[in-house]
C-alpha cells in the first residue's frame, strides 16, 4: 500500500522562527525531532509570498500566472466569494483521491469560498470564511458544508478535527491528510498565556535591529504594533502552539500504529517579517512588493521512519509546486493530461528524500506577486518590478538586500543572464489570461478586483 500522507500547511511561518533553521529562543520540541530524523530542506521558497496564491500553487502544482489568483482572498468580501478561484484546475486532492487516497481537510483552506466543501476531498474540516486565529468564544467552521460552531483557539480546534478524521478513517485505504495552521498570522493577541509568558522575557537576537528598506517608496511601510516586543512574544507562542498540535497527532498515528506508514510534511504558505528590514508583514509587507528573503523563504520537514534519509539536511532549492509532484510521486499517482503535456513546473525531489546525490537539480529559484518577478541562483537575485527600478542584490556579500547593483556595469552580465532564464520561464509556462502583468498599473487594494474579471472574462 503506499503511504499515509499527512501535510502540516501553517499560514505566515517564516523559515527563521524555527530552531531547525538556527532560532534560538523558540521552543518546538516535536518540529525539531522531525528535522533531526527527517530531511530539512535548507532552500525552500513559496512561488508567491502572499496567502492565497501560494495555497493554489500547493494545490494545483501551477505559478500563479497559471492559476491566476495573485493576492490575498478575504473570505468573508462579497467579490471574493462571486469567484471560483480555482474553477477549472486539478488539485492534488483530486489527484490523489483518484489514486485510491482516503482524503481529507482540517483547517485553513484561503482559495476561496472555504465553507463549501472542495471536489476531491472525503472529509471538509474548515473555517467558515473567515479564519479566526487565536482564542474566540465563537468560531464557526465549515464541517461537510454545515456551519458550526466551536469554542477555543483554531490551533486546538483544528488538531482535534484532523485527530476525528484519523480516528474515523477506513484503516484499509491510504489517506492524505492537510492540516491548515493558521495561528502565527496576525493579530498576534490572546495566544494562551502559557505559552506567551515563556517569550515576555526572549531577547529576540535572531531578529535584526534595522532600518526601513531602502527600496520601498516612501511612506509604505506597515506602522509597527504599539509593543513590538509583545506581538513578537505572542507570535513565537503560536509557533509552540502549533509544535504541540503537531505532537497530538504524531501521538495519535503513534497510537494507531500509522507512524512508519506515513509520511510527515511540514510547511507554511510563505515568510514573514516581524521588524526585518523594518517591514511587518510578507510581500506585500511594503509598496512595492517585496520578494525579501524573510518572506520567501519556509520551512520545509518531510519525514518518514525508515522511508526517507533521516537526520539529513539538503541544499536544493524547491518550492510548493515541487512539493506538489513530490507527493504525487511518493503515492504512485500519475499527473492528469495537463502535466504531461509539460505544463506543471514542479518536479519531484522524492530520490532527493533518499539520498540521491541532486547533482541534476537546478540550481534557480523564481517566484512571483503580482507584476513583480525574482530569480535567485546561489549567489545573486533578480527583482523585476513594474513601477520602481529593478533590483539586483549580491546575497553573499549584501545578505540583508541592501545594496541595488543593477546599475553596475561589471554586474549587468549576471542580471542579463538572470533575467533571461526568468523570461524563457514565464515564456513556456504563463497563462496570458492568468498573468500577474494583468492590472499591474492599480494600487494594491485594487488588484485583486481586476484579477476577478480576468478570471470569469
């Protein structure tokens, strides 16, 4: 039979607020044994660092100017929920369910319309529209279409409704299970004292002192919490929230004797920023959008006893369409017509997870927001934006992004050679209709309006 698969997808989990990636004052005992037996992908991106469009990416395997959803979906706005967002694609639950897979949703959905159960999935777990992200004396989920409501924190609701499905599950059949974390998005308030008064006293080292970042124009900076220090306590509380959610059903597969059948991802939507650069927020965390290593970059753990290389840490740059084919490859499940026809981006990394030595890997990561547009090689990364100069950074030299070298001569070569390989990518694999071009001379708030009619013209 092939294996379980169970997908932890947190929402605004940076890469650094983990002690696997070297922070030094969280504690996430469960997400640290599973980097420490597992494989820890150092170099893992989103193609997008906003919401919304980086869960399509996952679902679908597609960029953004291939799905065509480019920015945040407020769940709860009368525009959003007019649009299928995703009418037409193939997710990978379909994909998988097809495969024989028991599937299954506990959590944060955040492509639209989330009350009403997705094709695809057995078992639809859900915020209704809105997802709330810390303690409510009401919260209304989505359970197989029908509204309820539940008292807590969504942390806890959401890990008890993903140890429900496992409980109730057909223990002949595969499952995949995604579970969608969304406590470390803000408002970072009322996280469960508990776990808020072990950070009120955190330095908060591995976050830099710095100043605002040169390249947004002026004035676009999200203002800062009142107490930063507080928003931060509250914001790595989520993070331990979150590891103790993961324990409960690590505990419960443990107890199913499910463990060595299933293979653990865990993962986030995007970055974060909490002061980095002097931006609060991810992409769109300042005007023009950012493609800041901070909010790019995610954590990435799969793990799997005696399945995949543990204890090991790989280099390879990835991103969620990779994960996408990755977890179709690890079910058997073969892709639909549109993926044979070469038009999914992703490739999967399963002989990576086994120690393949990745010599073949590439060696470039490109994302996108919008009419912004990054590639990244080892060295250097590219910034092609629509309304303000380009960037090109020297990340081994200016590691924080400080320094613009797009106007030097001896380093036009590299933005040449950069920016041609981004271009040949967007050549093969943009949607005209979907593109992230279209509607990019709007302010922000506008965008997401133009990107709706594109979808139902």
């Amino acid at each position: 039979m092939p294996p379980n698969i169970v997908v932890f997808f947190s929402d605004d989990h940076a890469q650094w607020a983990l002690p696997s990636y070297g922070n030094r004052e969280i504690h996430a005992p469960n997400l640290t044994y599973l980097a420490q037996t597992g494989v820890l992908m150092q170099n893992a991106f989103t193609p997008c660092p906003v919401c919304s469009p980086a869960r399509a990416s996952f679902w679908t395997g597609l960029y953004p100017s291939q799905h065509g959803v480019h920015d945040h979906l407020a769940e709860d706005d009368a525009e959003v929920q007019a649009t299928d967002w995703l009418a037409g694609m193939t997710t990978l639950a379909q994909r998988l369910k097809a495969a024989g897979y028991t599937t299954a949703l506990a959590g944060k959905w955040h492509c639209g319309r989330g009350e009403i159960p997705k094709p695809g999935f057995d078992y639809w777990y859900s915020a209704w529209r809105k997802t709330p992200k810390y303690f409510s004396p009401v919260n209304k989920y989505s359970v197989q279409g029908r509204v309820v409501e539940r008292r807590g924190t969504d942390t806890r609701i959401t890990t008890d409704a993903a140890v429900d499905f496992l409980r109730a599950r057909d223990r002949d059949m595969p499952f995949f299970l995604f579970v969608g974390y969304a406590a470390t998005h803000n408002p970072w308030i009322n996280r469960p004292e508990r776990q808020v008064a072990q950070y009120r006293n955190a330095t908060f080292s591995d976050i830099p002192d710095e100043a605002s970042w040169p390249f947004a124009a002026a004035g676009t900076h999200p203002v800062a919490p009142a107490d930063p220090r507080e928003a931060r306590a509250q914001y790595y509380a989520s993070v331990s929230m979150i590891d103790d959610g993961v324990g409960r059903l690590l505990d419960e597969l443990d107890a199913q004797g499910a463990r060595e059948q299933t293979l653990i991802v865990y993962t986030s939507d995007h970055g974060l920023n909490l002061g980095h650069h002097g931006i609060w927020g991810k992409g769109n965390g300042s005007e023009p959008l950012n493609m800041l290593e901070e909010s790019i970059r995610v954590p990435l753990i799969v793990n799997q006893p005696g399945a995949v290389a543990g204890g090991t840490r790989r280099n390879e740059f990835v991103t969620h369409c990779d994960l996408h084919m990755t977890l179709l490859d690890a079910a058997g499940a073969a892709p639909d017509a549109y993926a044979k026809q070469s038009q999914l981006p992703g490739r999967s990394y399963k002989s990576i997870l086994l120690g393949d030595s990745g010599d073949d890997w590439r060696n470039t990561y490109i994302g996108e927001y919008g009419p912004t547009r990054v590639i990244r090689d080892r060295r250097y990364k590219l910034v092609l934006r629509r309304d303000q100069a380009d960037l090109l950074h020297d990340l081994v030299a200016d590691p924080r992004e400080t320094v613009n070298l797009i106007d030097e001569s001896d380093c036009r070569p590299v933005s040449e050679r950069l920016r041609a390989q981004l271009d040949a990518f967007f050549a093969r694999y943009e949607v005209a209709e979907h593109s992230g071009k279209r509607g990019n001379t709007l302010p922000i708030h506008n965008r997401r309006e133009a990107w709706r009619n594109a979808k139902q013209a």
